[in-house]
DNA sequence: AGAGTGACCGTCA
DNA sequence: ATGACGGCCACTC
C-alpha cells in the first residue's frame, strides 16, 4: 500500500491518451476497487484539483459525463472532450465504446 | 468513534 | 425495456 487509493487512480488516468475516455469501473477494477467504483469518482474529485489527472476523460459506464456538475460549467468537460476528438452529444460520449480506453491494457 | 456522503455499477422487479 | 435498491470502499464532519 504505497500511499492513497487515489493515487492509484490518478496514474490510471493520467495514463489516458488524448482522445479517449475511461470508465469509473474499469479504472475501479485496474486499481483494485472494481465493487466501489463510487470512490473512483471521489479520488476524481480531488484528481479535479490537480492538473495532472484529466478527469473530464473519465465517464461513467453509459458515457455520460457524470462529473460535469463538479467542473463548473457544463459545456467545460464536453468541450474539452470534443476538442481532443471526442463527439460528446448532451455530455454523453458518442461510439463511447470505440473511444473506451482499457486503464489495464496501457 | 460514529454517521453521512459520494463524478458508480450490477441485479432484481 | 425502464425503474428502483443495495453494495462497496474511502474520506469528511
């Protein structure tokens, strides 16, 4: 155990090409956590404070960009996601599983 | 020390 | 197919 599950989860999403999303399960289960995908998103949440981790690529299972709410403004994650070439409709990924990046494949 | 919360996911009805 | 509920782990008050 080195430091904070969170840490954990910020490599996993760092590791995140442009132009690709993840879900909170499969970083959950890459990191070890695949039952609680919920803190995945609380480690975003403070990932949200560093630069480092790009949390507007990580959605949820459906592609939706759950965490738009806690980026301040709405069209900010989608924007971000559509300038690195990814289609996001209503801040839902488009073909999410084409642009679905596997944390454990790397 | 205890209780509550949280950017979710999976399954059952 | 849609709606609702529980579970799970870590963090904060």
């Amino acid at each position: 155990m080195e430091q904070n599950f969170f840490e954990r989860v910020y490599t996993v999403v760092r590791k995140i090409p442009k132009g690709k999303v993840t879900s909170f399960g499969a970083i959950a289960k890459c990191v070890g956590a695949t039952k609680s995908a919920r803190m995945v998103g609380y480690a975003l949440n403070s990932s949200k404070l560093m630069a480092d981790v790009p949390a507007h690529r990580v959605v949820n299972r459906n592609g939706l960009l759950t965490g738009k709410s806690h980026f301040g403004d709405n069209n900010a994650m989608q924007s971000m996601l559509e300038e690195e070439g990814v289609p996001v409709k209503d801040l839902k990924v488009q073909d999410f599983r084409e642009y679905f990046w596997d944390p454990g494949k790397s």
